[in-house]
C-alpha cells in the first residue's frame, strides 16, 4: 500500500510521532494508500519553511516571470501525466473517471491560467499634490494557509495554490483528510519544475489537528478556506484573532430559475448535471431548481425521465454518479432522505449491479412541488437531491431564489433579455448564470459567496488580488 508523507522545506517527511491515518477509497470503503498524520509539529516546520523560502531563501527572490514559468511549467506537468493523476483522483474521491479527468484539465489551466498572470499584475499610479509621486504595488500577503476540501482536490489546489504562488506567498496546504493525494503528488512536482524547497509545503492530516493547528498558527499570513459553514466559522474566529485575512468559500443552496419561455431541450440536461456532477457533493450544486407555474407539470415530468435514467456505479464503472466520499456523508444524505418522507418523490436514479457492499452510495432524486420554505429547500445536502419549487412570477422567483441564508452560485433560464438582466441584477449570488450554468465555472471566471456561502473571491484575475495587497508608497519629490 502506497504511503505519503508530509511535504516540508522540498522534503517527504514523515510525521514526527510516526502517525499515518487510512485513505479509503469511497467506491469499496477499502483503504489502498496511507498519509502521514500531520500535527502541530508538521504544520510548525511547514510554516518555518514557507517564512525562510519567503525572507531568506531563493523563492523570495524570484521574479514574477520566473514564478509564472514554473507554474507554466506545472500545468505541462500535470497535462503530461494527465492518466494518472486522473486514476489518482478518482479512486481518491470516487468520483466516475470522466469527471477526475475534467478536473484534472481545470487543474492543468488553473496553473496555465495563473502560470501567464504572474507578470501582469499592474499596480497604480495616483494622481496627487504637486511634487509627490505616489504608487500602489501589489505585494503578497506572505505565508499563506490553504485548508481545502475533498470534493475537488485537484481542481482547488490550482485555484488556491496556483494563484497565491502567482503573487509571491509561500504556501502551507492542508488538504482533506478524506482526499488529496493529488495534491501531494502534483506539490512534488512543483519541485521538478523548479519551485525552490519551502515555496510550497504540504501537510496532510485531521482537520481538528493539522487544520486547527494551521489556522491558528501564529505565524501565517493569510487563510483561503473552502469547507462547511461551521468550520469557516472556526477560521475566520481563528483569523480574526490575530487580525489576519481569510477567504471563506462556504457551499450553497443555489437556485436555477427556469421562466416558461425557456429552452427546455437546452436547459434541462444542464439542469440535471448541475445537481449531479460529483454526486451533488458540489458547493456550486444547483440543488434547488425554481419552475413557472405554467410549466411545472411539463418540466418535473421531463427532468423525473432524466433522473430515472441515472446510474449510480463505482468511480471505474465512469456511470452517471459516483459514490458519496465517506460514510457520514452517507449517512447524512440518507437522514435528509428519511425526514423527506413527506414530499412527493418524483423520481429515482438507480445502483448499478453489483456494487462493493461498503461503497458509500446514494441514489439520485427529484421531490416536487416542494415549499420553499421547507427544510430540503433550505439547507445543503451535499448530495445529489434536487427539489423542484413553482413559483408565480419574476417577483416571486427572486424572492424564492434569494430566500435562504446562501449565495453562491445561480442560474436563470429565459429567452426575454431584459428579464435576464433583471434578474440578475436582483438575486443574491457570487455568480450568475444566465441560459448556462457553470457549476462552478470556468477557471476564469471570478467566484465566491455572498451571506453564509463566505466571503472573498477565488478563480479569474480576482484571485490575484485577494492574494496580495496594495502598498501605498508617497514620495515628495520636491
Ligand atoms: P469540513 O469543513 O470539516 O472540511 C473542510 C476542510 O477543513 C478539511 O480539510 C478539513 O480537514 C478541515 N477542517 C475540519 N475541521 C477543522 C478545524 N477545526 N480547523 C481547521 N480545519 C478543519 O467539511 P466536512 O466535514 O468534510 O463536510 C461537512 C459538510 O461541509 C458537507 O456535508 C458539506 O455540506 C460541507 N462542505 C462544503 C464544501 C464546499 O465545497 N463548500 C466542501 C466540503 C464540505
Ligand atoms: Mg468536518
């Protein structure tokens, strides 16, 4: 069975005390690999390491250029071993092999992407009292922390770590401990193309022990944190005490808003992969879909025929879905389902044969009509349920649409251009899509939350600017 180590200072290490924890494949519930159980010992040497690379050694002295050549670099790398890597991540996550290799091409262009941004972030020139000169520069936070989740290992590696390398931090990753030997294995390859030792550092392990010991470290700079709402909360308290900044990308309940007039044969296979991509355990999952009364009966009966058509199998059997990543996340998908009994199912995907006894699966299901208000509408299942809710007019769709404690992501679905605009304009979300739906989006695209989804912006350009701050420099020239 393959073992990982802590990544620290350009070095596999193992954990001090000698610890490892399982990495179980959620397809089989079987363990086949072990990652060192990092702690506070880890997490200091990992800090220490990213502070010398940032103050002393050869990372801090890169150029921009250099910087964005080595990611550059990485995403060849990445694309090189494209087999792999996608092997890697979808016995890691379960997921169907399609949806690891989708992932592992974002990953590629999220290090492209950041790898041709690194020398093109401009700072300003501000125009001020006669014989000053004054500028604005962008420099980086410093030591950054990474705390990211298991849904999408590999793709939020690049968006995080492949943007705060852009701008200069040196970085200490925590992945999950659920998934993320893909992380490690493309931080070593950083190495290979040519990040100096300490620039990037790895720690895997437990969320109350190497997380907490990395939020709470009183030496990082910055924290970019993707995860539930409860242990954001935990972050930003963490952050907050020590007066540092933190991204929070915190999940959703996002709403695709379907208008009578809309394009139906367009709309609907979006729709369905919206809510299923990665068995729903999505923060972008479109997981509330919104229907004009007129239409709800006809656009319930033809999403119920799709859902009844998906199959759920092993990430190798590369069906529609994959299992669900552990066992409590099982449980909790399948609590959510028992308290449902009340909604009318109006369809269900089905197991394929033959599955492993202790793969952790859940079936895909659409309830409707269901009230906006109820709980199936309100809070994120992380798992692949949708619920249909009709709604009047364009008053009422935004309303429904804005009317829980989330904002990530949403959809609106209509050929009248002024009404796309307008509700746009109106529903509470970092991201809106408008006869499309990105699940996320592409990697240039700006994302993040409003209200409980978090706060901050990942992805695109803005993620450069989150990853650095401005520095005002005033020169009385005379
Ligand atoms: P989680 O929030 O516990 O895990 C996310 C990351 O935080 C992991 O790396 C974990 O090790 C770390 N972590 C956990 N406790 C920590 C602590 N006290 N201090 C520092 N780091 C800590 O999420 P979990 O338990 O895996 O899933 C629970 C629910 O969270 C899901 O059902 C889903 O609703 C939501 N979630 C949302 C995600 C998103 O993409 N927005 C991703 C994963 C989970
Ligand atoms: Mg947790």
């Amino acid at each position: 069975m393959q073992s990982y180590d802590c990544l620290i200072d350009g070095r596999d290490v193992p954990a001090a005390d000698g610890r490892t924890f399982e990495i179980v494949c959620p397809s089989d519930g079987k363990p086949f690999a072990a990652a060192a159980r990092g702690g506070k010992a880890e997490v200091d040497a990992a800090v220490a390491a990213a502070r010398r690379a940032l103050e002393t050694g050869d990372y801090g002295r890169m150029t921009p250029t250099e910087r964005g050549r080595v990611l550059s670099r990485m995403a060849e790398a990445v694309r090189d071993r494209h087999a792999e890597l996608t092997a890697l991540e979808a016995m890691d996550c379960g997921k169907p092999t399609k949806q690891a290799a989708t992932d592992i091409n974002c990953l590629a262009r999220y290090l492209e992407f950041y790898g041709a941004a690194a020398d093109k972030v401009h700072g300003l020139q501000i125009p001020f009292l006669n014989d000053w000169l004054v500028t604005g520069i962008r420099e980086p936070h410093g030591v950054t922390a990474h705390i990211i989740p298991w849904n999408y290992p590999a793709q939020i590696f690049g968006r995080s770590v492949g943007a705060a390398i852009a701008m200069g931090n040196a970085c200490v990753l925590k992945p999950a401990e659920d998934a993320g030997l893909t992380c490690l294995e493309v931080a070593k390859l950083a190495l290979d193309c040519g990040l100096p030792a300490g620039g990037l550092n790895v720690v895997p392990g437990i969320g109350e022990e190497a997380g907490a010991a990395l939020a709470h470290h009183p030496d990082i700079d910055f924290i970019s944190f993707t995860g539930s709402p409860e242990v954001g909360t935990l972050i930003q308290k963490a952050a907050a005490e020590r007066t540092i900044g933190c991204t929070l990308e915190l999940g959703g309940k996002s709403a695709q808003v379907v208008f009578a007039d809309a394009d139906l044969d367009h709309a609907l296979p979006i729709i369905t992969n919206a809510i299923i991509q990665n068995a729903g355990q999505t923060c972008s999952a479109g997981s509330r879909v919104l229907i004009e009364s007129s239409v709800f009966d006809a656009v319930t009966a033809r999403l119920a025929e799709r859902f009844a058509d998906l199959r759920v199998g092993t990430h190798a059997m590369d069906l529609d879905l994959g299992p669900l990543i552990n066992r409590q996340q099982h449980e909790r998908v399948a609590r959510f389902v028992e308290r449902a009994s009340d909604l009318e199912l109006l369809a269900e995907g089905r197991l394929a044969g033959d599955l492993p006894a202790a793969g952790f699966y859940a079936t895909p299901r659409l309830y409707g009509p269901v009230s906006p208000d109820h709980y199936l509408a309100q809070e994120e299942v992380f798992g692949p349920v949708l619920v249909a809710i009709p709604f009047n007019d364009e008053a009422d769709a935004v309303r429904i649409a804005n009317g829980t404690a989330y904002g990530l992501v949403a959809g609106v679905w209509t050929k009248d251009g002024a009404r796309q605009l307008r509700v746009a304009r109106r529903l509470k979300a970092g991201q809106v899509y408008v006869n499309g739906y990105g699940a996320g989006g592409g990697i240039e695209l700006p994302f993040g939350g409003v209200k409980r989804s978090g706060h901050g912006r990942e992805k695109g350009f803005e993620a450069l600017y989150e990853f650095s701050q401005l520095k005002t420099i005033a020169i009385h020239h005379g």
